[in-house]
C-alpha cells in the first residue's frame, strides 16, 4: 500500500511475543508492518509488530492500517521538525 510518500507491507501474524500485566512472556495474533522507500521494496525503513491488546484493540486489517498511517504521520513530522 503506499501511503504519502512511503510504501507499506502489512502482514498478518500469529507469533508476536508480549510480555502480559503478571510478566508471563505470551504470543499474541497481530500484523508484521513494514515501511519502504519505494515501490521496489527493497529498502526497509521500518518495521514493527501490532499485537492484539497491546498497539491495536482488534485483529483487524483496517485496524493495522490505522496504526500503519499513523506511524508514517508521525514520522513525517518527525523528520520536518529535524530539518529545521
């Protein structure tokens, strides 16, 4: 997906581990996303986990894609405080 001036894989996965409220150490279901320069895909800027329960509420697509926009935003303002 591309989003601003970046490209996002979101992947779903079943083995992110988490460390639970008692300190047990869990694996949730979530999403593997990935931020790209390009379209290529070849140069990885980012990647993070979205674990049900802990970044997202849902073991939603539209959930991690929320979470995926808004990482960008982030950055992107990130990045334009840096430049100055």
């Amino acid at each position: 997906m591309r989003y601003k001036d970046f490209y996002v894989r979101i992947t779903p996965d079943k083995y992110i581990p988490k460390v639970d409220k008692k300190g047990d150490k869990i694996l949730c279901e979530g999403f593997l996303i990935q931020v790209f320069a390009d379209e290529t895909e070849q140069v990885e800027i980012y990647n993070f986990s979205a674990a049900v329960g802990f970044e997202i509420l849902e073991n939603s697509f539209t959930e991690a894609v929320q979470l995926a926009k808004d990482f960008v935003e982030c950055e992107e303002k990130l990045c334009k405080n840096d430049a100055y």
